[in-house]
C-alpha cells in the first residue's frame, strides 16, 4: 500500500467573475441550446470569456500528503485555501490538473455542509456516517459519543433548521472528528463557536493526529497550526508558494503578511479601523530608547518605548482615553494598558483635538515581531478601535550582563527575579575534610 494519502499535481480552478450560475438543466434546455449553439458565434456576448472576466483561485499546485501526517494550510483570504479543500472533496471540480485521494475522507467546510434542515439531529448523524461510507453499526457504536461531544443531547431529533449556528457547528464538527475518516478535511470553521469549543475541538483534532489519521487543516490561527501541525503549506494567489515545517512556513507567512516597522503611520484612512469605530485617531508615533537616550530604529529587551497618538474630536473632550493592547506575531494578546486603569487624565481643559503619549519603561517583551491595536474613547463614550495599527521589532540582548542572550524559549516576557539561597546544612569548615562538590 503506498504510503501517501493525498497526491495533486498541477491543479488549477478557473473561475468565471460575474458568471450566472448554472441552474439545473431539462430537456427543453438541451434542445433550445443544440439549435441556437451554430448562432451564439455571431452574438455580441457569445465569445470565450476574456481575461478580465476570469481568476485563477487555485494554479499549478502540486504537493503530497502522506498518511499520519497534520498538515497546515495558511495564505490570506482569497490564496485558494478553500477551493482547495473543495476540490479535495469533491465539491468543485478542477479547471486543471489531478487529485488522487487514498482513503475515506471527511469534510467540515462551512458550518452544515452536508446537514438536510429538513432531518433531525439524529437522523443528520446517520446520513453523513452514510455519505462517509460507514455502515449502520459503525455509526450506532459512536453515537452517544458524537451526542456528549456535541452537547446536543435534549435537541437531537429536534430538526436541525430550529438548531442555533453554534449548535449546528457543534454537531457538524462532532460528526466529522468521530466518523473515523481517513482522512479529515477542515477549514477555518471554528471561529463559530466560543472560546471553550474552539479548545475542544482543537483537542480532538489532536487526538485524531494521534491515532495516525491524516488531517489537512486551513486556520487563520497561527498558534494552532504550529501546535497541532508538523508540516504546512503557504497559499498566495492561488499559487503554493512554500511547504516545509510548520514553525518555518508560518514565520514565513508572518514576514510576508506583517507591514513593514515604521515610526508614524497616518491613521486617517487606517484599513483596520472597527467598523462602527468614529474616526477620531489622525496618526501614530512609534519611538524607542535603550536607557542611553538615544533614539533607535528598533527596540532591545529592557529597552523604553513611547506611543504617541494624535486625535481630533468633533465636540471637546475632558478626559480622554488612549488604550494600546500589544500582539505577537501570533495574535496572542501579550499585554495591554490605558490612562484610565491609571487614573491619569490631562490637566488642560476641554478640547477638540491634542495628543497622548505612553510610556513603556523598561519593556519586558523577548525578541520577536509585535503590532499594536489602538483604542481611543472620546466624549459620550463614542470609541475609536483600530487594530494593527502600528508594529514593531524587539531584538534580544544580554539584559542581565551575564553573557546569556534570553531568547521567545522563554516564554512571552523576560522578567528579573530576586534569587535567594539557604544551605541545609552547616558548610565545612576551613582545612576539614569534606566530600567533592560538582
């Protein structure tokens, strides 16, 4: 038996924009289309499309999978992750290329694919168990288990077209990790449910790795992907543009993605602005100190940083709110802090427009690339959020004068200890005899 378990070679999609989409087709249609096919030449719109009218989603992609393997699929929306997912279940059908698939797959694309509104909870188990190509008792001896990991017990042979988005994805999900596919399909679909289904479900996505199924996995969730993947693909474009470990390609896919450090950025027209935020933030200023008062391009660990940012209010405000929460390169909040916790407000009074600026003393954060969400609060609470809205670059260096360079192995921050030592016992004494000490 070989020993990969999905093989593509040169594919390609082809996507026709503003395309009408094809509707079932009768026998009328059939005639109509085999007589009026000789004239369609002569028509204005009856030619191939043009370049302009068409996009590539996916092209000349070929990779291999092998059995037992996690592997992450990452790119910015619109790289092809998806389609690819699709084409692999046999959803779409490629413009180009091949797919050989070994093994029984499972798909959990979009909350409900493959769920009739019409059936039951319970009846929706068994189809999908059926589709996957699992008999009766296959199905029936993972049930109950299906039922507890879905927590759907009181409402599974409610129809599922009553059920809520989160219930749907639990059941969806459940269905998919517990059917024994060979091989697990599942895109970014568990931003649907909270905080602690996410956990669950990335757990069992683990413990399905384990067991030596293949999973391929699209997430936005860098942090997840270099948990539970060991190899994973970069998607731009349509195009593969890298594969190899997971750490490497998300670092990878980090550079690509993140802007460039830069110490002002105009905020006017800032495309990570809230939606619902009132413009208020006109521009940001990045600066860094090492303790030596010298401005620098970067910032060291122990190092001082300063943000300031510009606002203009359309009434006069009294006391504004200026908040910065710092990220990873992951997204993981590292920390975050606002003039309001501080009880620090302006000692001028009411106005239309000024800056704030916060200081980060001796900033704890090891060596890595970060950006800052700004949040602002004016008069009569109206908010002003925008995220990334700036980034930054701390490098490592000897903090403590003892020739170590702490590294990310630590953790997310390098913090200084007070260390104390007591001997249980009394010390030798001078000349005494004693036994060698390592």
């Amino acid at each position: 038996m070989s020993d990969v378990a999905v093989r593509v070679e040169n594919l390609g999609k082809l996507y026709r924009i503003g395309g009408k989409q094809e509707r079932y087709r009768t026998l009328r249609d059939a005639i109509i289309s085999a007589f009026t096919a000789p004239f369609k030449r002569f028509s204005r719109n009856g030619g191939a499309a043009s370049d302009e009218d068409t996009v590539w989603a996916l092209k000349g992609v070929s990779f291999e999978v092998r059995r037992g393997e996690v592997v992450g699929i990452i790119g910015r929306n619109g790289a092809g992750k998806s389609t690819l997912l699709k084409i692999l279940s046999r959803i779409t059908e490629p413009t180009e290329g091949q797919v050989e698939i070994h093994g029984r797959v499972g798909s959990l694309l979009e909350v409900g694919t493959g769920f009739h509104p019409e059936l039951t909870g319970r009846e929706n188990i068994y189809l999908n168990g059926a589709i996957l190509g699992m008999k009766k008792a296959e199905i029936a001896r993972k049930f109950d288990e299906i039922v507890a990991f879905a927590e759907t017990e009181k409402f599974i042979d409610t129809p599922v077209k009553h059920y809520s988005s989160g219930m749907y994805m639990r059941l969806a999900f459940a269905v998919a990790a517990h059917l024994e596919p060979e091989i697990l399909l599942v895109d970014e679909v568990l931003a649907v449910g909270d905080a602690a289904f996410q956990k669950k479900c990335l757990g069992k996505i683990g413990d399905v790795a384990k067991e030596g199924r293949t999973v391929l996995f699209v997430s936005h969730n860098m942090a997840a992907v270099e948990v539970l993947c060991s190899f994973c693909f970069f998607l731009d474009n349509g195009y593969l543009v890298a594969g190899g470990p997971a750490s490497q390609i998300v670092e990878q896919y980090l550079a690509a993605s993140a802007p460039l450090p830069t110490q002002v950025v105009n905020l006017t027209d800032h495309p990570g602005r809230r939606s619902g935020s009132i413009p208020m933030m006109r521009q940001v200023l990045l600066s860094f100190g090492s303790g030596d008062g010298l401005e620098k391009d970067f910032l060291s660990i122990g190092g001082d940083l300063a943000l300031t940012v510009s606002y203009t209010a359309e009434y006069p405000i009294t006391k504004p709110i200026l908040g910065f929460v710092i990220r990873n390169r992951l997204g993981i909040r590292i920390l975050g802090l606002n003039n309001k916790f501080s009880g620090i407000y302006p000692s001028h009074g009411p106005t239309t427009s000024g800056s704030i600026t916060g200081y980060l003393r001796a900033c704890p954060l090891v060596e890595g690339r970060y950006t800052v969400d700004l949040w602002f609060e004016g008069l009569y609470r109206n908010y002003d959020v925008i995220e990334s809205a700036i980034s930054f670059d701390v490098v490592s260096r000897d903090v403590f004068g003892t020739g170590l360079v702490p590294g990310p192995e630590l953790g997310v921050i390098v913090w200084p200890a007070e260390w104390n030592f007591q001997a249980d016992e009394e010390p030798a004494k001078s000349g005494a005899s004693s036994s060698p000490t390592c």
